[in-house]
C-alpha cells in the first residue's frame, strides 16, 4: 500500500476549477517531485493532501484520512512563505516544537522527550544557536529549515514542502537537499513542489507534471523531457527567453 494514495481528486472554487481528476501515490521511502506553472494547482493539491481544501475524491495518508493523518501526525506540511505571519512573536523552538504538539495533553506540557525531539530537529538544521531567535528575524533559507525541522521533531512519515527552495541562499538549499535524501533512505514519504527542475531529477524519484490536472507522473528524466514540459508550461522552462536572453 502506498504511503499516500490520491484519486479522482477534485477542487472547484465556485466557477473555476483549481483542480480537476487527480490521481497520485508516494510511496514511503521516496520523494515526488510536483512540477508546474503558478497557478497549476499545486499549491491547491497540498491542502486536499491536508484536508483543508473543498476537494471530492479520495486522499488516504497510511491508510487514514486527511484529518485522521493529522491527528495521529504522521503527515507534516511546508507551505510557502506567504501563507506564514512571521510577524507572530513565537520563537524558532516555538515553532519547531509545535511538531509535538499531537503527542500532548490538553495543558500541551513538553516532556523530556519532547525537548529532546525539538534539540535534535533543531540541532540537524543547523538552528540551535537561533533557536530562541523570533522566527520572522531569520532570513528566507533559515525559515525554511526551521519549519521542515517541525517535521522532523513531530517524526511524520509523510512530509509535503511547497517551494522549499524558493529564496533560499544556496547553504540552506544544500542542507534541504541532504535532509530529504536522509529522511527517505530513513522510510519517509516525500512530496515536494519546485521550479528547480535543473536539480529535481538528482533529488526526485518520480515525478508529477501538473496543470490543473495531472498530465503525467513517472521517472523524472521521462517527465521532464522538452516536450513535456512544454505541456505542462507552454514552453521549455529550461530554456532561456527571448527576452532574458536580450538582457
């Protein structure tokens, strides 16, 4: 049985039809790589993933609904910079220590273990000496590794990143790139969306093009041919334009 299993997945927002049929499975000790223009639905297909999207179809995460997964936290979501206020006055070991927060009681106590998870999560990412830093004074590649380290401290097995790259100095993105390779030779599921396809098919075991709907899934050196791409993005996004090229 896959670690996440989606069919027939459909979102509509009144008249418009984020996305349409879906159908994907990750299977534990792999990652996916989500590939696709702004506005292609990928954003879209992590909160059907999440059960926080109006979606028909079918999303089981180890066999559990979206809403059963996430109380039993086996799934953890990275969403993109923009859907975070970072101008809450919470702590980076706030944030990470969210990530045990399923495993306490109604007083949400941390425990020896539970600190111990947050000292380690925080001590892979390389944060520990930020960890009492508010999380909006990180920059960009820090922020994201304090959030994929909430993951890591709430021990998910399936761990879904939106753009995990974007406006990362190229320190944190190397850090990412060898945490997720670490973690899915450790059994974790990975589903993770970037416009970084010169490298997604180092990283990716599959790969999904999407474009309001799947138009293809398989081995990344396959999906991401030209001719795919052009699918999915209308030209080559490999390929310099007409006007970067003038610049």
């Amino acid at each position: 049985m896959s670690l996440l299993d989606i069919r027939d997945v459909t979102v509509t927002y009144g008249d418009v039809h984020a996305l349409r049929g879906a159908h994907l499975t990750v299977d534990a000790g792999s990652v996916c790589g989500l590939v696709g223009m702004n506005g292609s639905g990928k954003s879209t297909l992590f909160k059907a993933i999440m059960g926080v999207a109006p979606a028909s179809g079918s999303v089981m995460i180890e066999g559990m609904t979206p809403n059963a997964a996430r109380k039993a936290g086996v799934v953890s979501y990275v969403p993109q910079r923009e859907e975070i206020d970072f101008s809450f006055p919470v702590s980076v070991r706030d944030v990470v220590a969210q990530g045990r927060y399923g495993r306490l009681g109604f007083a949400r106590r941390l425990r020896a273990e539970d600190h111990a998870a947050v000292d380690e999560a925080l001590e892979r990412v390389e944060l520990t000496d930020l960890a009492h830093r508010q999380i909006g004074n990180l920059s960009g590649g820090q922020r994201k590794r304090a959030f994929v380290a909430r993951g890591l401290a709430q021990g998910a097995k399936l761990l879904l990143l939106d753009e995990p790259f974007a406006g990362v100095d190229k320190r944190s993105e190397t850090m990412l790139v060898t945490l997720l390779r670490e973690l899915r030779d450790a059994g974790a599921g990975i589903l993770i969306s970037t416009h970084d396809l010169a490298n997604l098919a180092d990283l990716a075991d599959t790969a999904v093009l999407l474009r309001n709907q799947v138009l293809m899934a398989g081995d990344p050196a396959t999906v991401l041919a030209p001719d795919n791409l052009v699918r999915a993005f209308g030209m080559n996004p490999l390929t310099p334009t007409q006007e970067g090229n003038r610049a």
